[in-house]
C-alpha cells in the first residue's frame, strides 16, 4: 500500500530510543563488557583467542540482541499504541517492519560498528575483519526480526523474557552458523562469500516472512 | 461528510472462555448520531468498543459500515472511524506534540497540531514530555486527535476520565460540532451529557454469567 506507516514508526521508534539512550546502549554495552571478559578467562595466548574469537563475537553478538528484543512491543502494548496501530488503516507489516527497522538501527548496526574493537581484543587475524562486519550487519538483522517474532509471541506475558529465549534461539541456530562460518573461512583464507551469501538470502526470507508473522501473533495477543 | 447509514450492529456476540460475554447487541447509527453506551462495570463496555473498532472478532453477528460487513471493507472502515481508548496511547518520553503529530494523520501541519492542543487547553504545553504531564493533561493529548482526524465515527471509550469541568464543556462542543458535521459518535460514559439528542443503549450481562 505505501510506506506512512513505515516511516513514521521508524521515526518514533528512534526518537523514543533516543530519548532513552541509556536503555538503549545496554545490549552494546553488554557486549563490549562481557566479550572483554574472553581474554581473562581463557588467557592471553593469542593463537588461542583467535582460534575462539569468530564464535564467540557472534554468541555475544545474539546475546546482546536477545537481550533487548524482549521490550520491541511490551511499552507498545502497554500505553495502548499497538491497539492503534492494529486498528489503523494499513497493512499492519509496514509499521511492523518500521518498528523492527529502526530496532537493528539502534542495536545490531552499533554492534557491528564496534566489532573491530572487539576483535582486536580477541586478536583476530584483520583479514577477518571487513567479513566480520559484513555478516554481524546481515546477521543481526536477521536475529531483530526473528526475535521480534518471539517478543510479539510473548507480549502479553509478565516475564516473558525466557520462554522468548525458548522460542527464539532454535531459530537464531542457522544465523549463527552461517555467521561464524563467514568468519572462521575468512580466517582460513578460503573464499568467505558462499556462507555470506546464504546468510543474505535468510534475510531475504526474514523480510518477507518474519512480518507477516509478527503481525498474526500481535492479532492473536490483541484478540482476548 | 455525512455518511448514509453509516453503522449497523445486528445480533452481535462475543464469547471469552466457552461464555457469551453480553446479550445480543442491535443498534443503528445514523449520520449526526450520538450513542451512550451504557452498563455496569464488567458488562461488556469496552468489550462493545474493541468489537466495533475490529481489534476483536464477533463470535456471531454483524457489523455493517454503510450496508457491508466490516470484514469485507476493514481498510476503507478504519480509515474513516477514531477510536480513543482507556489507554491514552501516549508515550510518556515524547513531547505532547510530538505525540499528536505521529498519531495524526500525514497531512497535519506542525501548526495544526500546536492550534489543536491549544484548543484542548495545552497551549504552552508542547515541548513538555508527556511524564511530567497530569493523567486529565493525558487526557487531553489523546482527545486532541479528535481535532486533527478526518474520520466520521468516532469511538471514545469514557472520555471524561480525569477532565475537569471546563474540560468536559470543551469536549462536549466539540462531540456537537462533529454531530453538527454529521459525523457521529458512539461512547461509553457513566456521567450525563449536557447534549441534546443522546440516545442510550444498555448493554446487558449476559444471562447465563449473571447466574453463576
């Protein structure tokens, strides 16, 4: 139909996470705080760490995200905004998609931004590096609209957060494998855009698919 | 603006749980109508509102907007009706305009919406974030969209809530202006209305649920 909807809930969305930057810089905190716990306990040897590294950046990565896809539709749901916007006048994807949209703008894109940092630290080989980035920015978006299925599945619930883990990270599995794969071929001096391009093409499917279902489960939540 | 028949409601039922949740419902709505819809509490009220506005689906019977169930017309309904619900669907880090604005629709100017929360009794109150903000000054952010819709019904769920007497008096001219408009008008209250023409409708328990 057209894309009011998109924009104006991307905007909004961006706005309110501006207006609360702190929460919202708590998942890219997490990361950077928990990924520079790796080098203390597994130790300094930097063969080691970089033999670790492109997993655990992408553990970290899903975990960071995870952590802040529970409260994507719980305000919403709250302060009545997603009753409107379920009644509004448009295909409800666009304001979905909108919403989801300018969540990986406010954590996946930040993440991927500060990757480097965290792969100095893990001492991974730079040739990794642009690879890296390249499959945390697909990959993460991946993850935001998955999750956002999990957190519109789970809105209602008080304490949602783990039953959305339950749901949400068989479905982050291939994501991760895919990305971590990105990195470790990379590192091995292979060509690293086969596993790339396989995670492109499940953000393609995350695009199409994810919306629609975030949109039923959010009828289905709304309807009692 | 004024619709022909523009809201029809026949033999509609809602079950939660396996129960009927009130008797069935019949009423019409004509252009420049204004329906009170009233009830105890827990009968069915705002479960009435959230039918008629399609966030939930009737177990049996009809809605008809102009002649068509509105299942068959839902994009041409809901761009046309305004429901304000017990949620004022505010959000409380926002400034009351930019509020207004995201709520309203595309084609609200900036000065649109600053002349429509000064007539709702919030000039000066623009760049106020919506925390710092009374719950009647709540109320009066959500019930400013009812100057910058375009839609024709419009469905508020106990406006009064929270207003103060000046407030309800500018609300009520507002509710006879859109009337006037031929728009109409559907709200669940339990306050009398200082309008002429209000007709009532009663929604009934159901009977079943009542015994229990």
């Amino acid at each position: 139909m057209n894309n009011i909807g998109f924009l104006a809930y991307l905007r909004r969305d961006l706005l309110l996470a501006y207006r609360r930057r702190g929460e919202a810089a708590s998942p890219l905190m997490f990361f950077l705080l928990v990924s520079t716990l790796i080098p203390l306990g597994v130790g300094p040897d930097s063969a080691r760490l970089a033999e670790l590294a492109p997993g655990i950046i992408w553990v970290m990565a899903l975990l960071a995200t995870l952590l802040s896809t529970e409260g994507l539709f719980a305000a919403d749901h709250q302060d009545g905004t997603l009753e409107q916007m379920l009644i509004s006048p448009q295909l409800v994807v666009m304001p979905v998609l909108g919403k989801v949209a300018a969540h990986w703008l406010v954590t996946g894109l930040p993440l991927t931004m500060v990757s480097p940092l965290i792969g100095l630290m893990l001492s991974l080989p730079e040739i990794a590096i642009v690879p890296m980035m390249i499959s945390l920015a697909v990959g993460t978006a991946c993850l935001s609209l998955v999750g956002a299925v999990g957190a519109a599945l789970t809105v209602s619930l008080r304490k949602g957060g783990l039953l959305l883990s339950i749901v949400v990270i068989p479905l982050y599995t291939p994501v991760i494998i895919f990305g971590s794969a990105t990195v470790q071929t990379a590192i091995d001096g292979i060509n690293w855009l086969p596993p790339l391009a396989v995670l492109l093409a499940m953000l393609c499917a995350a695009i199409a698919l994810c919306p629609l279902a975030i949109a039923g489960a959010l009828r289905l939540v709304n309807s009692n | 603006m004024p619709l022909a028949n523009p809201l029809m409601v026949d033999h509609l039922l809602f079950e939660r749980d396996d129960r009927n949740v009130f008797e069935p419902i019949n009423f019409t709505v004509d252009a420049g109508d204004i329906l009170q819809i009233e009830g105890a509490n827990g009968a069915g009220k705002t479960t009435l509102m959230r039918l008629l506005t399609s966030a939930l689906q009737p177990t049996s019977g009809s809605i008809l907007y102009q002649g068509e169930d509105i299942r068959r017309c839902r994009y041409e309904y809901l761009a046309n009706i305004l429901y304000i619900g017990h949620q004022s669907g505010l959000k409380m880090t926002l400034t009351a305009e930019e509020n207004l604005s995201w709520m309203s629709p595309a084609t609200c100017s900036g000065d649109d919406i600053r002349a429509a929360l000064a007539e709702v009794g919030l000039r000066s109150y623009e760049d106020v974030p919506c925390h710092n903000l009374s719950a009647g000054q709540h109320r009066r952010v959500a019930l400013a969209r009812l100057l910058t819709s375009t839609a024709t019904i419009w469905f508020l769920d106990e406006p009064f809530t929270a207003i103060d007497k000046q407030g309800v008096a500018t609300l009520e001219a507002l509710m006879r202006n859109h009337v006037d408009a031929g728009g109409c008008l559907l709200l669940s209250t339990h306050q009398d209305l200082a309008l002429d023409g209000v007709r009532k409708y009663c929604v009934e328990p159901h009977k079943q649920r009542s015994l229990r």
